[in-house]
C-alpha cells in the first residue's frame, strides 16, 4: 500500500510539472498557496466538528476511551447508527480538506522547485 502512495505521489507531481509549464512561476505558487490556506480553512473547522461529533456519539454509547483522539478514525465502527451518517459526513469532509491542502504543497514545491 505504501509503494501505490509513494508511486501516485510522483505521478501527481509529475503531472503537476507538465500541466504548469506554460504558467507563470509565480501564478503556480500562489495557486498552490491559496489551495493550502483554502484546504486548511475548510478541513480544519470540519475536522474539529468531526471530532466533537464523534466524542458525543460516543459517549452517548458509553464507549469512549481514553485518549480517544489520538487515532479516531478506529473508533468509526463504534459510532451509534443514528450518528453515522453526521459524523462520518465531517471525517469525510475533514479528510477533503486535508486533501486539498496536500495538493496546493505539492503545488507550491512544484513553483518552487521551477523558480530555481
């Protein structure tokens, strides 16, 4: 699994390189710039409210453990049926966001990277 990521990391920046050759240097920085700062304004209010939801799903069940938010994503399986639908709505929206944000990185190296 790791090897498909690293191997589809490469790819995207290559694509990345090829589909920003005919652009301006800095128009491709700033482009990445505004994913980040755009990924990071919309994953993180939605990965806190993700991790509030599930907190309460939770402890409506009587299932919360200690140190839950240090790995909540294995916590899914125990959320109660009436939450699911919520609280996976905001890790799948919260997950976008980081998402977002990994593309405007590797978008701001690639200006980067063209600039020297």
């Amino acid at each position: 699994m790791l090897e498909i990521v690293g191997v589809l990391c490469v790819f995207v920046a290559m694509a990345g390189w090829v589909a920003t050759a005919g652009v301006a240097v800095e128009t491709v920085f700033m482009a990445g710039l505004w994913l980040v700062v755009g990924g990071l304004a919309f994953g993180v209010p939605t990965g806190i409210v993700y991790h509030l939801a599930l907190r309460r799903s939770l402890l409506r069940k009587g299932q919360l453990p200690a140190r839950w938010w240090l790995r909540p994503t294995q916590l899914n399986k125990s959320i109660a049926d009436a939450d699911r639908r919520l609280v996976l709505g905001f890790c799948y929206a919260g997950a976008a966001g980081f998402l977002v944000t990994l593309l405007g990185c590797v978008i701001v190296a690639i200006g980067t990277w063209r600039s020297f």
